[in-house]
C-alpha cells in the first residue's frame, strides 16, 4: 500500500527556520516525483515544486522559487520542505504528493499525505 | 504559466441530482487534466486523470470529459458523500496550476 506519512504540526515564531517532511512507504520512492502543495487557511491548492528522489532534480514553482528548499533523501524513503526565515504568511497546511505518470511525464498527484499545518505567530 | 478557471464557485444541489462542473484552461492543455475530491479537514483524492480515466476505487457516478482548454467532471446521481470541494489541475513545460476550486453544497 503506498503510503506517505508527513510529520506534525509545527508553531514558530517570524524569522525562525523550519523543515517539516514526508515519508514514503509502499512503492520504489527513487523512482516517481513528490511534489509539495500549499494550502492556506479557507483557500484552494497551491503547487509549490517537485522532486525526484532517484536524482534530487528540482523544480520550482515561480511564486515559490527562493522562499522555500525542496529536498530528499533517498537512503530513508522521505523528501522535505524548508524554510530558512519563517513569515506570517507561511501558515498553512502544506501536502506532499506523488506524482503520477501519463505519457511519460510526472503529471498528476495520485497519492497524498495527511498534511503537515504550520503555523506562524509571534 | 496557464491559468485554470472552474465555474460556478458554488454549486448547490441535492442529492441524486446530476452535477456538472466546467474548468477551463487559459491555453490548450491537451489531455493532461486531472481532478481532486477535497472534503473538510481532508487531503485531496484524485477522481480523474487524463481528462476522462477515473483513478482506482473511484465510483462510476464520476466521469470526465473534454479536452484542450474545456473540461468537464459530471457526478450522475449525488451521494451524501459527494458535497465537497472539487479542483483540477492541469501540468504544462513542468509548470503544474490548479483551478480555484468548486463547492458543491447541499441544497
């Protein structure tokens, strides 16, 4: 059964670093993309990059590109996302995915973790 | 980057009614369409990929349609379970959008 198990809620304080990850289980982790998704309180779905853990390739969303850093290790199954100084702005709940193919591209989320809420306040 | 617009924001139906979602993309996306199933406190499921396959263990009342920048998600006959928030997303050059998303609420 594939399975991606995200770790748990965080509070932190504007300025602070975080790195919340996501584990998978059931399939060949190294061989299909997990991507990252934001969803802020009340709004929809937000995509922030991909990985593939096979190689560490990244892709960055353009709104996403220089806030966060996608990254995995392959030795334990789980890729991670990060933030070095953290924003108000940043509380949300945030789901890691794999990416299924079609036609050979990575193309659409077909498995889900439960998601990680980060929240950030003074 | 291609944007994705579903209508109506809201749909309000009862169930055993017939729903009928739209999503259009701002450029043609081929085939490369896919649509989620989120409920309250809940990760997405994924109902629909390529425009029109339904991914497993999704219920035949859930069907897809369309191509290059019109989509449809129909829900034939309602179910309880069905009143949610529904999303698609399409992927172009490595890009991924989705759309802002449809409530279908109970009526």
């Amino acid at each position: 059964e594939v399975q991606l198990v995200q770790s748990g809620a965080e509070v932190k304080k504007p300025g602070e670093s975080l790195k919340i990850s996501c584990k998978g289980s059931g399939y060949s982790f190294t061989s299909y993309w997990i991507g990252w998704v934001r969803q802020m309180p009340g709004k929809g779905l937000e995509w922030m990059g991909i990985i593939y853990p096979g190689d560490s390739d990244t892709r960055y969303s353009p709104s996403f590109q220089g806030q966060v850093t996608i990254s995995a290790d392959k030795s334990i199954s789980t890729a991670y996302l990060q933030w070095s100084s953290l924003k108000a702005s940043d509380t949300a709940m945030y789901y890691c995915a794999r990416l299924g193919y079609s036609y050979g591209y990575p193309y659409y989320f077909d498995y889900w973790g439960q998601g990680t809420l980060v929240t950030v306040s003074s | 980057e291609i944007v994705l617009t579903q209508s109506p924001a809201t749909l309000s139906l009862s169930p055993g009614e017939r729903a009928t979602l739209s999503c259009r993309a701002s450029q043609s996306v081929s085939s490369y369409l896919a649509w989620y199933q989120q409920k309250p406190g809940q990760a997405p499921r994924l109902l629909i990929y390529d425009a029109s396959n339904r991914a497993t263990g999704i219920p035949a009342r859930f069907s897809g349609s369309g191509s290059g920048t019109d989509f449809t998600l129909t829900i034939s006959s309602l179910e309880p379970e069905d009143f949610a928030v529904y999303y698609c997303q399409q992927r172009s050059n490595s890009l991924y959008t989705f759309g802002q998303g449809t409530k279908l609420e109970i009526k």
